[in-house]
C-alpha cells in the first residue's frame, strides 16, 4: 500500500453531463458536480486522507458566459453555506488556493466565515482552487521571492505557493476523459501519479474513487530512485 496523503481532482465533465440527460441548461451538471463534492468529500475524510483539492474555477473560466460565471459563483456560496455543518460534524477543515480578490464580495465573505469556524480541525483539509491558475500562482510566487533579495531552495519557493500548507499531490484525478492538466497544480504535480478517467464528474461517485485507489496501491513509486 502507497501512502495517500493528498488527492487533487479536475472536476471535468459536468457540461456534457447535463447535455447527456437532456438537460437544456449546463449549469444543472455543474449543480449535479455540486452533489459529488460531498460525497468525494466524506468518503475521502473516511478513508483518513488528510488533503483533497477540488479545481471548481481556474483563472481561464472567466472566458464562460455571464450566466455560468454568476451561477458558479452562487453554487460556490450556496454549496460552502450548506456544507458548513458537514465540515463542523466530519472535523474538515476548509481552505483555498487561487487568487480571490476578482471574486464576489459574498462568496469571499462566506469563504472567511468557513475558514474561521473550520480553523481548528485537523481531520481531512477540503482545498478549493477558486479562481485558480497554476501560473498565476508561480509568477505570484517568483515576485515574492525577488523581493526577498536572496537565492532560494525548493523548500523555500514551497513555502511561497498557495499550497504551502498542503503535501505533495500523490494523486491527480481528471475526470471527462480529456488528458491535460488545465494549468493546475503545475509545480506540486512533479511526482504525483496521474489517473484520467472517461467518467462525467457528476457520475464520479465513491466507488469510482476506490478503483483509482487500488491502481494506486499497485504502483511501485521510486520519486526518481531505485528500490
Ligand atoms: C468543468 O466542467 C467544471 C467546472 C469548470 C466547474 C467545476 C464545478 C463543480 C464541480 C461544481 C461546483 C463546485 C463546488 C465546490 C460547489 P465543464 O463545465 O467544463 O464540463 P464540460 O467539459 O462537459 O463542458
């Protein structure tokens, strides 16, 4: 058995999902994604995993329509209102990564509020990627480190991401069936194991987790040596 400490996952998938049902409107798949975030979520909280970093808005979504853009940013605060009693039953805390300061004034108010009640649990670390892009935060990164005026390690630059208070990835999930990696993660990925899986994110339920978990266990992984 490997140890797996931190799953990241690209939701992708909920548009075609909803197409799929015959749904007119796409929104109601990202409402559906919505539904799977929970039960991702508890599952990987029972499984004794410490972090899980959802991608539920990167730094290109701003290209969607108004209506999907506001709809995410209402299903976000909606989501984070209702799931707030889950956090507080399951000992989760909440965190996020990305930039929030282009986000609406409530979702960063109801973002705080969850942050501050959820501070001191030290079960599963649910992290949101909200208006996140991996270069974004590099560059944001390297600008912190210039003015630091000195060289710096790997630890160091580590430090200065908006994971730093997250592992390494050990498993990377994109759901939907297309491979890339959508500008996420781009530096914390260097070692993870990689799953891409054809499944719709609204249709990724428990069981489907499970099955990448025990690919997982099989792998030998050796980070560059020789075992
Ligand atoms: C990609 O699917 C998904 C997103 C851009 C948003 C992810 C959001 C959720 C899973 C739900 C909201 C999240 C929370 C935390 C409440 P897509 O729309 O690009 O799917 P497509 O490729 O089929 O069009």
């Amino acid at each position: 058995m490997n140890e797996l400490k931190h799953i990241a996952i690209i939701m992708d998938g909920n548009g075609r999902w909803a197409k799929k049902q015959g749904f007119l409107k796409r929104v109601i798949g990202h409402e559906e994604g919505a539904k799977r975030v929970r039960e991702i979520t508890i599952h990987a909280s029972n499984l004794g995993v410490k972090y899980l970093t959802l991608y539920a808005f990167s730094t290109e979504n701003w290209k969607r329509s108004d209506t999907e853009v506001g709809f995410l940013m209402k299903l976000m605060d909606r989501y984070l209102k209702n799931e707030l009693s889950l956090f507080l039953e399951n000992n989760v805390k909440f965190e996020t990564i990305g930039d929030l300061s282009k986000l609406p004034k409530t979702l960063n108010e109801t973002i705080s509020y969850t942050k501050e009640k959820t501070a001191h649990f030290d079960g599963l670390t649910q992290v949101l990627a909200v208006n996140y892009g991996s270069k974004d935060e590099i560059i944001r990164a390297v600008n912190k480190a210039v003015s630091l005026k000195k060289e710096i390690s790997e630890d160091e630059f580590d430090k200065l991401l908006d994971t730093k208070n997250t592992l390494p990835v050990d498993i990377l999930i994109r759901t939907g069936g297309d491979k890339r990696l959508s500008n996420y993660l781009l530096w914390q990925v260097a070692y993870s194991e990689l799953f891409f899986t054809n499944t719709l994110w609204p249709d990724f339920t428990k069981d489907k987790l499970n099955e990448i978990i025990c690919e997982f266990n099989k792998i030998d992984r050796r980070f560059g040596g020789v075992k």
